[in-house]
C-alpha cells in the first residue's frame, strides 16, 4: 500500500495562539486520524524560515497507509459531514495550506 502524508500549514488567528494550540493537539488531531487509514499526526512549530514566505507558523504532518488517497479524503469529508469535527474556530483559514501526498521515491536514511 502506498504511504500517504496529508500535510497541513498553520496559524492562529491573532491573540488566539493558546486555544489554537489547545484545539489542535487536544481535539482536532484525533479527530482527523480516527478516519480509517490513517495512523498518527505529529505538530510542528517553525523555527526559521529557509526559503519561500508562507506565512504560516504551524505544520502538522498526518501518516496514513492506504490503497486508495482518495477514500482519507472521502472520510474526512464525511466526518466534516458527520458534524464529529469541530471548527477551526481559533484557525486563520485565509492562510491555511493543506495538501495530500502520496510517496514517489525510496526513503533515505543518513549516511545512505
């Protein structure tokens, strides 16, 4: 089965960092990762920026493992449907970047 990461770029909307945060790693989450197929989140805080300007400060990187991409994206929708996922009330979504992944090339380890 294909490795998929769905990849989602953050920001608080302002003087709202701490119940951002708190939603997030607390609800959302395991929200998005009760949809079959995927098998765990992590997040992410920017440190420096290398190159580009997205703006967003936050990173959040879902592993999922799946035949088929397109039935996490039919299950997210259908938990959004389900009103089993809460709103991204503390969110900036004018900067939100979310994008869906599939792997195209062999992991490389250091020194490899």
């Amino acid at each position: 089965m294909p490795k998929v990461k769905l990849v989602a770029l953050t920001t608080p909307l302002p003087g709202k960092e701490a119940e951002f945060n708190d939603w997030y790693q607390n609800k959302h989450l395991g929200e998005i990762t009760s949809v079959p197929g995927f098998e765990g989140a992590q997040r992410f805080q920017l440190v420096a920026k290398l190159a580009g300007n997205d703006p967003n400060t936050y990173l959040a990187i879902y592993d999922a493992d799946v035949e088929d991409p397109g039935a996490l994206l039919a299950g997210m929708g259908a938990l959004a449907q389900s009103g089993k996922m809460t709103p991204p009330d503390f969110q900036d979504m004018a900067t939100t970047y979310t994008a869906l992944f599939t792997e195209c090339g062999e992991y490389v380890k250091a020194g490899g």
